[in-house]
C-alpha cells in the first residue's frame, strides 16, 4: 500500500515536470531561431552585397501567453553593379546616381512558439523597451560589410504559471563582430566606453 501511495505520488507530479521541460526547450529553441534569424541576415548581406534590414514586434500583453512577438526580413529586389564592376566597364557616373533607392520586400511575418515571449528590446546597457509604443516595428539593419546598426540586445522570456519553471534569456548582437550571443537570464548590452576608461 506505501509503495502504491509513494508511486501516486510521483505519477501527481511528473505531467507538470513534463510541461516545465516542455516550456525550458522551447525557449532554448526560440534562442536558437533568433541567433539562427540575426546570422543568416548578416551572412545574407555580406553574399549579396546589399543591406538586409530586419524588424521586430515586441509582445503586447505580458500576461497573455499567445502573445509571442514577431520578427520578419526586408530585402532589397533591385541588383546594383559594384564600383568594381562600373569600373571594369568604362562607367564614370558617380556612384550616387548608380545606386539608385532600394525596393524592399517584406518576407511574412513569423511567430515564436506560443509560451515563449519577445519582451524587451535594447540599444544602450540597462535600458529595455517594452512593447511598440509607436506602433512600427523596430528596424535594425546589416551592412554589406557585416556591420549591424544599431548594435542591440532582445530578451525571450518563458510565460508558464509556474514561477519555478518561467526564464529569460538574453540575446545580444556585439558592436564590433555583430555576432550574436546568448546569456541566461537578464543579461545587458556591454557598456558603452568614454575617452576616459583608456587613461
């Protein structure tokens, strides 16, 4: 008889420790995506020699679990010659008058998996927004030369009922690499340094 009340027990337990692991992998995945997503942007602009402009929508309603945040890509349709390539063919027009404005086309809008929340976005150490308070998505855009403007930082957090099981993780996108990294929890972007820290 104990060890039939002992195994209830644990049988009590395991579906919501089941759903705990549930919400912990999803999240892990979410960060995947998302360094998955900031990569093959800027990989993506470094290939084609054009810029690669991504935006975000962050959560609205902290509370609301199908609340999730979404992320979509804008690139540019129109094929622009290199000056290198101008001036293998003889064309001494400025380049102003050659690269001519870019026609953007936006890719659908994809969602993160539902529990898994795009919360806060940031562009200076201990500052995060929260929601579009403007209504427009937040852009951010990489360079031919894999430069990202502007270096940022985005939290993912897991909306579970259970305080225990919810986390955040941390991506932020270096100044200097634009890579992306992952840090558990609340992580910030890194300090900006003032003329003053080198002396």
């Amino acid at each position: 008889m104990v060890v039939l009340v002992i195994l209830g027990v644990m049988l009590l337990w395991l579906p919501a420790r089941i759903d705990g692991f549930g919400d912990r992998s999803k999240l892990d995945s979410a960060a995947s995506t998302m360094v998955s997503v900031l990569t093959a942007a800027r990989e993506l602009a470094i290939i084609d020699g054009h810029e690669v402009r991504l935006q975000y929508l962050l959560s609205e309603d902290e509370k609301d679990r199908r609340e999730t945040g979404r992320f979509r890509y804008l690139v540019t349709s129109r094929v622009k010659d290199t000056p290198e390539q101008l001036a293998e063919e003889g064309d001494d027009r400025p380049s102003e008058e050659t690269f001519g404005e870019d026609e953007w086309i936006a890719t659908a809008w994809r969602d993160l998996p539902a529990g898994v929340q795009l919360q806060s976005y940031s562009q200076e150490s201990g500052i995060w927004i929260k929601g579009n308070r403007s209504g427009e998505p937040i852009e951010i855009s990489f360079a031919p030369d894999g430069g990202v403007r502007p270096p940022h930082g985005i939290r993912l957090v897991s909306v579970d009922l259970s305080p225990s099981v919810e986390r955040t993780i941390t991506i932020t996108v270096n100044a200097l690499t634009s890579a992306a990294q992952v840090f558990e929890g609340e992580g910030n972007l890194p300090k900006r340094l003032d003329a003053s820290d080198f002396r």
